[in-house]
C-alpha cells in the first residue's frame, strides 16, 4: 500500500485522517494524479483543493514530494505500491 500524508489544510475533506493508504500492487506504478483520483473516490474534494481546475496541474500552494524527495514530475511523477506521498505547503519567511 502506498501511504498518502494528508495536509492538516485538508484533513476536513479525510474525516481528520492523517494518511490514507492506497492499493498499489507490487510491481505497478500510478501517477501522481492516478493515486489522487483514487484518495478522491473516498474522500470527495481532496483533488479540487491540489489540482488547478483550468491548468490541471497541482496548485502553486502546494508541492508533492515521493519518500522525502521532490516530485519534479508533479503529477506525472509515478508512486509505487510501498511510496509514501506528502502534500506541503511551501515554507515561507525570513528575516
């Protein structure tokens, strides 16, 4: 099962859940967007608040990281069956 970390911005839309798991066979790989369609059917709304309506790429609030690493693919990026996925908020501030 891959492992998608929810956003505490999103955690109204999973029912305060902190993770959702995801069915990936071993040996299969989803994209990014696939692995969201599949949290979505569960939890409706979590796609609309990642996913730009009109560009239909993840919106600049948030980046995508594949165990620990950026996704530089964004939603393109593959997930397989043990990956954990982690929506965050870019950090922001200074001096």
């Amino acid at each position: 099962m891959a492992t998608v970390h929810i956003p505490s911005l999103l955690r109204e839309l999973t029912q305060q859940a902190e993770e959702v798991e995801v069915d990936i066979p071993a040996g299969e790989r989803l994209t990014v967007r696939e692995l969201l369609a599949r949290v979505d059917a569960r939890y409706p709304g979590v796609t609309a608040r990642l996913v730009d309506g009109e560009s239909g790429e993840l919106v600049p609030e948030f980046a995508v990281f594949i165990d620990g690493e950026p996704a530089g693919m964004g939603l393109l990026a593959k997930v397989a069956h043990e990956d954990a996925v982690y929506f965050l908020a870019p950090i922001v501030g200074g001096s």
